[in-house]
C-alpha cells in the first residue's frame, strides 16, 4: 500500500477529506519521528511499538573485495508487532 492510498483508506474511514487525512497522517509520522529522535518508545496498544536500539560498532567484510572495513556504532528504529496485529494477520 502506498501513502496515496492509505490516505484514501483513512479519509473513507473517518469521513475526512483526502487533505485532512492527509495532514493527519504527515502529523502523526512526524509526531513519532520526533520521540524516535528523543529515544522515546511510541507504544501504539494493539498495533506495536516503535523503538531506538543500540547498535555497537562491529567489523565487517565485503564480500566483493575480502576487505575488512569498520562499521561504526549507530542507533537504530525498531518495530515490535502487537499482539492485536499478530492475530489479525494470521
């Protein structure tokens, strides 16, 4: 599905016009763009839970050259599926 087409979902389902839904949608992604950053968990009940993890720096190789390179320490977003969700999609 594409954010066209999610906006469309959300404008049918809440009886918003395709703007409206549209800023709602932008607003809520910058919303939890912004905790992210933070390092702030956006538990969302019954759809999951977005997170920030630690990601130690490693060594790593490219599988092209044999070249070992050096892959720094970097945070990372991270996405557990709710229960709720887990059942409706098995």
């Amino acid at each position: 599905m594409k954010k066209v087409e999610l906006v469309d979902a959300i404008a049918k389902k809440a009886g918003l016009t395709k703007a409206d839904a549209a800023r709602s949608l932008d607003a809520t992604l910058e919303a939890i763009s912004k905790a992210l950053v933070k390092g702030d968990r956006v538990p969302l009940v019954g759809f999951g839970t977005f997170a920030v993890a630690k990601r130690d720096a490693r060594t790593a190789r490219n599988p092209r050259t044999g070249e070992t390179i050096k892959i720094p320490a970097r945070r990372a977003v991270t996405f557990k599926v709710g229960t709720a969700l887990k059942n409706k999609v098995n």
